[in-house]
C-alpha cells in the first residue's frame, strides 16, 4: 500500500524530468526545460499583481453567476413545472460554447474587466445549474417525510432537512463551477483585449519566450488545481456528518 | 400537460427576447424575427454553408483521436493501481488546466493549420473521456469478474463479456461530455486564429445588427444538439437495453 501512495509524487517528479529533458533538446523558440520556466517565472515581476487581479475578476464572476445558478437550480430541481418550463431553453442555451458569446459580450459591455467578468459568469452557470438541479431533485423523499411526520414547520423543514440535505451536491457544484470559472477567467483575458495572466502570456508568445508561455500556463493549471483541491478540503471539514 | 409547459417556457422565452430586441434595439440585440431572416439567409449562401461544414471535420477527427487514446487509457487506469498511482495526478491537473492557456504555445509548436484545430479539440476532450471511463472501471462489480474467472474465462473473455458491457454506459457518457467539449473548443480555436466558425463569428462582431451573430450562435446550437442528441441514438441502437449513466463525474 505504502508503495502505491508514493508513486503518485514519483510520478510528477518524473514527469517534470520529462519536462526538463524535452525541453533540453528541443529549441527554445518552440519548448522550455522546467528549469527555466521556473526560472522565469520567479523573475517575472507582474506575475503577483496579475494573479491578485486574475482572482478579483474570478471572485466577482463566480459569485454573480452563484447567486443566480443555485437558487434556479434548486427550485427546478424541487418544483416540477419550473423545471418543465426552463428546461428546454436552458438546454438550448448550454448546447452554445460560452466562447461562442465573446463577439456578442464585446457588443453589450466591451472589451475590458466587464466583458471578463461576463464570460467567467457563462462560463461556470450551467454546470453549477444542472448540478444543483440534479442534486436538489434526488434529496431523499424519507427525510422530508419525517420532518413532515413530526409536523415541523417549513422553515424549520428548510433549516433542518433541506439545507443540510443539500450541503454535500451543493459543494461539487461550486467546485466544479469554480474551476470552470477559472477557464473562463484565463479565456476572458486572452480572447478580449489581452490583461493580467493573459497579457503576460500574449506578451511572452509575441517574443517567442516559450519559458513565459510556459510559466503562465503552470501558473494557470496551478491556479485551478488549488482553487480544487481547497473546495474539496473545505467540503470534507465543513461536512463531518458525510464522512463513512 | 408537460408538453404545453415546455412550450410554453419557449414561447415566454422568444416573446421576452422579441420585446427586448425591439425596444433595444438590433444593435444591442436582435429580436428573433429578425435572426429567423438572417438564418434563412445564412442559409442560402454557399460560402458560409461550406465553412460550417469544413468546421466540423477538425471536431470529427479530434474527437475520434479522443476517444481512441481516452477510453482504454481510463480503463487502465480504472482497473490498475499502478497506473492509477501513476497517472490520476496528471489527469487532475489538465482536466482543470484551461485549453484557452495553452493555445499561444499550440500555436509556437503546431502552427494554425489544420491540424491546430484537431489538438485543440483533443487537449480538451480527451480528459473527460479518461476520467468518465476511469470512474465506470472502478465501479466494475467484483462478482460479477470473480464469475468470469470462476468458470474459467479468458482474459479476453472477461473484457469482452463481463469488462465491455459493464463499461459500455461510462464510455458512452465519456463520449458524450467529449463531444460537448470538442464542439466547445473548435469555436475557441478558430476563434483565436479566425477560421471557420470563429472566422464567421468574428466578422458577424463588427457588423451593425447582431442579428447575424445571433443566427451564427442559433446554428452552433444546433449543431452541438444536433451531435449530442445523435451520439445517443447511436448508443441506443449499439445497446438498446441499457441505460444511460448520470454524466456527472
């Protein structure tokens, strides 16, 4: 057993040999070795502004798309008819690649942090609404009917059956939206008028600094990994109860 | 009645659009009367026909490459520890890794040929069909193997008989979700180099009327329900008896 958890580090630590050693032999112009990206990276000196200024657009995007997809996921996955009625258009409307809207989102806000925060919300809404949606209609009838056997009132039904009961599918909803968000952030900052991490990365390919590219691209996947595996810590501490 | 309810979620739907676009405006937002003109339109020239098909081809291919290295890569995966130990970092780190990141140095390495297009549409999907198969091979019933083995099946016997159907519904929610991401990024990549689709995207943009723009996203629509919609009625007629999986992972 002890065997099996150690090659997952094994792995990535061979992995970035790999990395180094294609990038040794490979032109610089097309491919950098580990080494100097990382290099690279630690003398890039926007990169912690960029970051901050990454994260606010995610932040800001995320919530806005969270308020709205949770709430309308949940009432279409609890009321019937509400389900019935959106259920086609929002179909429809996911069936569109979010990146598709970009030309459309420059007509209505622009080319700047608006635009950027409107791709990052279409980008994680409707795989945060059909999670919830799909969550909320599985709750387990047996816990609403002993709420209602003990005649509990409907707020404290939502309080002490619903919400709870709801905790653990809105968590991977959040998470799964959060990392798409923050596809939609690094998107948003190339496709629109290059800024933050996407400016750096328009800006290193235009000198053919495969290093840069390279830096940002870690720092990118970095960046969702974490944001992952952060929703996931705090998932497993909030919700003891879930635990075997 | 549910029937009526659906439609009626449409038709509310189109006549708040309608009365939005009339008193916005075409140029903010064209009402559906007027993108049902453009679509027709859209429709009669030949040009813009042909670079939609030609767009499907690099999502066709890249999608086929996808599910050629996704699916037994996630069946592995699945049923090896070793390969599991080996492999499931990597896996975590670009399923969330954006495509849109990568594309400046795809473009240093491959060009913006054709074949730009095809890796964009395989960087993107191959992961999910990995993961999706991945988690249908875990879930693979212990019993039902340990009958295989205890009337004496081959390996291959087992894989075929017992490991196939049993996977079927994973690789099938795998392809699906592929294919949604493939139809996704070949409108991110042509996007970036301005060909196809994305090519027809962007000069829609600059024109007055969004009338246009609106068609263009009707018609991607439409392909992507078009293609997700088909794939299951491929499956259905490959395996009519079984069900498909919830395609969250």
């Amino acid at each position: 057993m002890a065997r099996h958890r150690l090659l997952p580090y094994l792995s990535v630590v061979a992995g970035l040999a790999v990395w180094e050693a294609v990038g040794r032999f490979t032109p610089p112009i097309i491919f950098s070795p580990f080494s100097a990206t990382a290099w690279q990276l630690l003398h890039t000196a926007a990169l912690p502004g960029a970051i901050a200024q990454s994260l606010g657009t995610l932040a800001t995007g995320f919530l806005l798309s969270a308020i709205v997809a949770v709430p309308l996921g949940f009432a279409m996955g609890r009321v019937w008819w509400v389900r019935e009625m959106f259920h086609p258009i929002l179909t429809g409307l996911y069936a569109i690649p979010p990146v598709a809207f970009i030309p459309f989102l420059i007509v209505w806000f622009g080319l700047f942090v608006e635009s950027r925060i409107a791709i990052v919300v279409i980008m994680c809404f409707f795989e945060m609404l059909t999670i919830a949606s799909a969550g909320a209609a599985t709750i387990d009838r047996r816990l609403l009917d002993v709420a209602r056997s003990f005649s509990a009132p409907r707020h404290r039904t939502i309080t002490a059956v619903l919400i709870p009961a709801s905790m653990p599918f809105l968590f991977t909803a959040l998470r799964v939206g959060l990392v798409r968000a923050v596809a939609g952030v690094i998107t948003g900052e190339l496709l629109l008028s290059p800024a933050n991490l996407g400016k750096i990365l328009v800006d290193s390919a235009a000198r053919f600094n495969t290093a840069g590219i390279l830096g940002i691209v870690a720092t990118v996947a970095l960046l969702g990994l974490f944001v992952q595996q952060g929703l996931l810590w705090l998932e497993r501490h909030i919700l003891r109860w879930e635990r075997p | 009645m549910i029937l009526l309810l659906r439609l009626s979620g449409i038709a509310i739907f189109l006549v708040l659009w309608e009365i939005a676009g009339r008193s916005l405006g075409a140029a903010l937002l064209a009402p559906p009367s007027d993108v049902v003109a453009e679509l027709a339109k859209l429709a009669t020239e030949a040009q813009s026909r042909a670079t939609i098909w030609q767009s499907l081809a690099p999502a066709v291919v890249g999608f086929a490459i996808s599910c050629a290295v996704g699916m037994p890569l996630g069946a592995i995966m699945g049923r090896s520890k070793v390969a599991d130990a080996l492999l499931h970092p990597w896996m975590s780190l670009f399923v969330v890794t954006s495509v849109a990141a990568i594309v400046p140095i795809l473009i240093l390495m491959v060009g913006t040929g054709w074949w730009f297009v095809v890796t964009v549409v395989v960087l993107s999907s191959v992961w999910y069909v990995v993961l999706t198969t991945y988690q249908g091979a875990v879930r693979i019933n212990r019993h039902l193997l340990d009958v295989g083995r205890a009337f004496g099946a081959s390996r291959v016997r087992i894989f075929r008989s017992v490991m196939l159907p049993a996977l079927f519904p994973y690789l099938l929610a795998g392809a699906r979700i592929g294919l949604v991401h493939a139809i996704r990024s070949v409108v991110l990549a042509q996007l970036f180099i301005l060909t196809g689709l994305g090519g027809l995207l962007q000069e829609a943009g600059m024109d007055i009327s969004t009338a246009r723009l609106l068609a263009l996203l009707v018609v991607i629509m439409g392909l992507g329900l078009a293609a997700s919609h088909g794939l299951g009625q491929v499956a259905h007629w490959l395996a009519p008896w079984q069900k498909a999986v919830d395609e969250r992972t």
